[in-house]
C-alpha cells in the first residue's frame, strides 16, 4: 500500500510540471509590415491614387480658373463703389453687384461639391484597400506561421528579415485587382413617416 502511494505521489509530480507546461502560450513568432507602404504600393493602390490625383488636380485648376474669372469682376464692381465715395450705387451697378454675388456663390458651391466628391473618393479608396490589406497581412502571417504581426512604425528596431511587407503587398494584389474611384456609396435613408 505504501509502495503505492508513493508511486501516486511520484505520477503525480511528473504530470504537474506537463500540465503546466501545456498552458503555457506558444512562442512568438513576430512579423513586421509596413502597412501604410503596402496601401500605397500594391498595383491597383497606384491607380486609384493616380486617378485621384488627377481629379485633384483638376479641381485645382478649376478653382484658378474661377478665381481668374471673377477677380477682375469683383475688382472692377469694387474700383466702381470706391468711386462713388460712400454714396449710394446705382440700379445698374447694384445689379452688377448682385450678379457678380450669384456667380462668386455658384462658383463657392461647385468648388465646395467638388472637395466634398473628392474626400470621399479618397474615404471609399482607403475603405477598399482597409478590407483587403487585413486579410492579406493575415495569409502571410499564415504562410510564415507567424503569430503576431507588428506595423513597423511601433518597433524601435528589427531585422530585415522579420519584414514582410514585399509579401504583404503581393498577396495584396492578388486579392485587390481594382479599387473604385468613385464617391462612397450613400446609405439608404430611413423612410420618412
């Protein structure tokens, strides 16, 4: 009986250690991404921001051109009231004034239209690109085995090697082949009562 008991005892100590050992958490296996680079480098990422470059450029020049048609406009009405030093403008000019108001507002809400289009160009951009980089970093954190991925702007160093970002951006590509450029989609409105 004796013999037993210390046999229990002995089994007893040699699994304690093996539990414990089996609720320890597996060892990091780190990756490092730069997942802004990624976002900016995978194929259909360079498109859509040339794309949109290219309506922000238009917009630039659409806004020089409108402040290049009314400048000279609105410094003509203004030479015109300075000349009449304080008094009252006449019918003609109060409806070059009110004109020219018409105009500067109309030219105020295009401009207004268009950067309002523009930023959310960029928003459906990024939300695109967003659904896609996660489960890109997450099937090269698979094919590496790795079980934690770390944006390399929050490491004070690494090695080279732990930088996945190349494979990022290419199971990127596979996954991302086009991004819209066009305005977010609006959401439904609730129907009105």
């Amino acid at each position: 009986m004796k013999y037993l008991l210390i046999s229990g005892a002995v089994a007893a100590s040699l699994l304690a250690p093996t539990a414990a050992l089996a609720q320890q958490p597996p060892a990091p296996i780190i990756l490092v991404v730069d997942s802004n680079r990624a976002a900016n480098e995978c194929n259909a990422c360079k498109t859509a921001a040339a794309s949109l470059r290219s309506q922000a450029t238009a917009f630039d020049t659409r806004r020089t051109t409108l402040n290049n048609q009314l400048g000279p406009e609105r410094q003509s009405i203004q030479t015109a009231v300075n000349a009449l030093q304080g008094k009252a403008p006449d019918a003609a000019l109060q409806a070059r004034i009110k004109a020219f108001e018409t105009k500067a507002q109309a030219a105020q809400q295009e401009l207004e239209t268009t950067q309002t289009r523009l930023q959310s160009i960029n928003v459906n951009i990024l939300r695109q690109i967003k659904e896609k980089l996660d489960p890109a970093v997450k099937a090269v954190m698979t094919q590496r085995g790795a079980n934690l991925m770390l944006e390399e702007d929050n490491t004070l160093a690494h090695t080279a090697g732990l930088d996945v970002t190349a494979q990022v951006i290419a199971q990127l590509n596979s996954l991302l082949t086009t991004i819209s450029v066009a305005p977010m989609p609006q959401q439904a409105q609730p129907a009105s009562r």
